[in-house]
C-alpha cells in the first residue's frame, strides 16, 4: 500500500465515520447541543453536557474530514498528473466539501428544518461517494485503462440504477425521521397501523410505506447488479468481491432496518441502519463508475512487450 492509497482510503473511512456520527447527532437529539456555530455555546470547547459532547465531536471529526480531502485532493494533482478524469474528480471534492460545511452551519442557525437536513446528507452521501471513487482509482495504479469490455458496462448500467435507488431509500429515509413517522408502522416487515400501503391510515403511514417500498425496488436493482457479475465469464476479482459486499451490506441493512422496528427505535440500531445504507451507496457507485472505466491490467499485461509499429503495420 502506498501513501497515497493508505491517505484515500483513510478519507473515505472517516467520512463514512462522519457520516455515522452525523446520525448519531440527529437519533440522540442532539442537533442543537452547540446552538451557534463554529463556537459551542460561545467556547471554543464545548461544556460537559452529553448533547453538546455530541454536537462536538460531530464538528471535530468534520474538521479532520476537511483537511483529510484537502490532502487527498492535493496528493491526487500531484501523484495523477496525466490523468484528468481522476484530478477532475478530486478538485470536484472540494466544492462538496465547502457546500457540506455551509449546510451544517445552515441546520445549527436554522435549528434543524428537516430540508435543510436532509439536503446537509445528501450532499455528504455525494461526497462520500467522490472520494470512494478517488480511493478506488488510486488502488488501480497509473497505469489503468479503459475497459470497452460490452458485458462490463452492462453492469455498471444496472448499478447506476441501483446507484440511484439506493440514494432515495436513504433520502427517503431521512424525510421519514423528519416527518416523525419513524414508528409509524409498529411491525416488520407488515403495518399493522396501514395493512396496504396508502390504501388507509394517515401521512405518517403513507410516509414510511413509502420508504420500505423504495428499499424493495433497490433491493431488486442490487440483486440484478449480483446476478450480472456472476453471470460474467471473465469478471475482474474486484467487480466479484464488490457484488459479493453488495449482497452482504444490502441483507445487513434491510436486518437493521427491521432491527429499528423491533427494538422501537433504539439508538444503535438507528446509526447502524444509515452507516450500511452509506457503505452499500459508495459501493454501488464505485462499480458503476469503476467498473464502466477503469480496469487494472493483469500482470501478464503489464509484462508483455509493446508491439512494433511496423510489425504492427504489416499485420494489418
């Protein structure tokens, strides 16, 4: 592992952690724990009060992510000079990153209007999703190509859909905490309080039927997405291991999602439900992208001599 991999992949770790804490912050109560921004209460450390530690260390970590992405972006511009489409992807982090901080100011001075908030994730999902594609790039070395590989694409064609599923389960399920209709159906995976979806009861049940219909439709976007990677005769181990995490994460995340219910909306469950939804978002991106453009050389590749210009010339 290089330097610069180990940096990439330490950005997307404690953005994803960022990302964790931010749910934490939001099931806690503790949104407005530092009622002011960038101080917490008028200080520059925050008093010992557990929603303000909280508020805090959410900050905190923030802070680290910064300067984590501004390392990540500059090592990228001077390790990837010949590669635009990797320093263009990069840079494009630097504006999520300024948009992500400018939102999370905007939720604490507007005390936490649920659009604002959701808006303040899905940015954060966006950049999380940026920087998982400059890490997975940078595993693949300079030396990459692009695939024209047809049956390749057709994946990454069913994870851009899957992609975009998933991004509205989780945005759905942000509205479905900022509608307060969280426990609005007490039963996994029935709703005793609306047994057909929207046929009766109030909004809050229409609200989270909705929900645990988006998560069946990217549940058949990312059973679709397996299915094709193992339907490939020659799959790269990457793609393979990747649609294998795909299928762990999205089962992990559907248990969790019934975990909620169960346990009536516990803390841990509710952190751990929006932590594998991220995971499984940045994963499904990264095969999208990845698996269109980019594809490793094999060793036998990189160990094959380049052919002649005229030989080449006088085969064709």
């Amino acid at each position: 592992m290089s330097r610069y991999q180990a940096l990439a992949l330490v950005t997307v770790v404690a953005t994803l952690l960022l990302i964790t804490l931010g749910s934490v912050v939001r099931t806690t109560g503790s949104g407005l724990g530092c009622p002011d921004w960038p101080l917490c209460h008028g200080r520059l450390l925050p008093p010992l009060e557990r929603t303000a530690i909280i508020e805090y260390s959410h900050r905190t970590v923030a802070a680290l992510v910064g300067a984590l992405v501004v390392a990540t972006v500059v090592t990228t511009l001077r390790v990837r000079r010949t590669e635009r489409a990797v320093r263009a992807l990069a840079v494009a982090a630097l504006p999520l990153l300024a948009l992500q901080a400018w939102l999370g100011k905007e939720t604490v001075e507007r005390e936490l209007p649920p659009l604002v908030v959701t808006f303040h994730l899905s940015t954060a999902l966006v950049l999380f999703a940026v920087l998982a594609l400059v890490a997975a790039l940078a595993w693949q070395g300079a030396e990459r190509r692009l695939a024209a590989i047809r049956e390749r694409r057709a994946v990454a064609r069913l994870a851009v859909i899957a992609a975009v599923a998933m991004a509205v389960v989780i945005v759905s399920g942000a509205y479905v905490v900022g509608a307060h209709a969280s426990f609005a159906c007490s039963a996994w995976p029935g709703c005793p309080e609306s047994p057909v979806p929207f046929a009766a009861g109030g909004r809050p049940e229409a609200v989270h039927w909705l929900h645990r219909l988006t998560v069946l439709a990217a549940g058949a976007a990312v059973a679709l997405v397996v299915l094709a990677v193992w339907q490939l005769r020659e799959p790269a181990p990457w793609l393979r291991r990747g649609a294998l995490a795909l299928g762990v994460l999205f089962l992990a995340q559907v248990l969790s999602g019934a975990l909620n219910i169960w346990s009536e909306l516990s803390e841990a469950a509710r952190v751990l439900h929006l932590a594998l939804g991220s995971a499984l978002w940045a994963v499904l991106v990264v095969i999208a992208v990845a698996g269109r453009y980019g594809s490793a050389p094999s060793p036998a590749d990189a160990r094959a001599p380049a052919p002649a210009v005229g030989a080449s010339r006088a085969r064709a």
